[in-house]
C-alpha cells in the first residue's frame, strides 16, 4: 500500500488532473471532498479524452473548455475500497469485481490512508514464490 497518496480537491480541472498525474508519475489519482473520496480519475480516463479532444481538431480552441471542466465532471460511481484492515485476497477481490487497477484504503470514517494498486498486489504475490 502506498501511505502518500497524491490527490486533488473536488473543485480541481481535468487540466490540474492531467498535469498532476504527468508531475507525480501515477497512475491513478483520488479525488476528495475535504479528507473523504468522491472518486478516482485514471491515466485511462484521461487517454478516452484525448480522443475527445483529438475529435474537435478544426475547432477554435480545440480541447481548451476540456481541460477547464471539473474532475468530478467524469467522476464515474462510488470509488473502489477497502478498509486498513483488508487482506491481500479481499483487496484483489474487490479489484477483479470492480474492474479497476487500484483500489482506495479507508479508515473506519471513510477517510483516505493509501492505496493499492495491482503492482502493489504483484509484489505482495511475488514473495510467495
């Protein structure tokens, strides 16, 4: 589990989030309303507007009210989690029944303390062989 988790507000752009995934080099990054997650915004996520973008070339500005619309604005259901508690089988259990590489670690308010990520899971698994 990675403890220092880079995260952005809820009132933050899909510009701050695009440049804050580039800046840290993560692959996944949770959105928060005050220390509790709304929602987690992927380098996938951000590729599929890419292609958006790429689709308005020919347009004034292409792309540029994109990058200014909010994160929460592609903010897709209740994030993946698990408790502090989890173990490693009910962390990759809730990864394969979610479909997502990561998954948020939540103390017993809801608030976030880390995340796990399927590298994470892989390493865990590497040492058992």
């Amino acid at each position: 589990m990675t403890r220092d988790v880079v995260t952005l507000a809820e009132g933050a752009t899909l510009g701050d989030a695009l440049a804050t995934l580039s800046e840290h080099g993560v692959r996944h990054l949770p959105i928060l309303r005050g220390k509790k997650p709304i929602g987690v915004i992927s380098d996938r996520d951000l590729r599929r507007l890419e292609g958006a973008m790429a689709g308005s070339v020919g347009t004034a500005a292409p792309g540029a009210d994109l990058f200014a619309a909010p994160v929460t604005s592609i903010l897709e259901g209740v994030p993946a989690s698990v408790l502090g508690s989890a173990t490693v089988r009910e962390v990759i259990d809730t990864m394969l029944e979610a479909h997502v590489g990561a998954v948020l670690v939540l103390d017993g308010r809801g608030s976030l303390v880390g995340i796990v990520s399927f590298v994470d899971v892989l390493r865990a698994a590497r040492d058992k062989f």
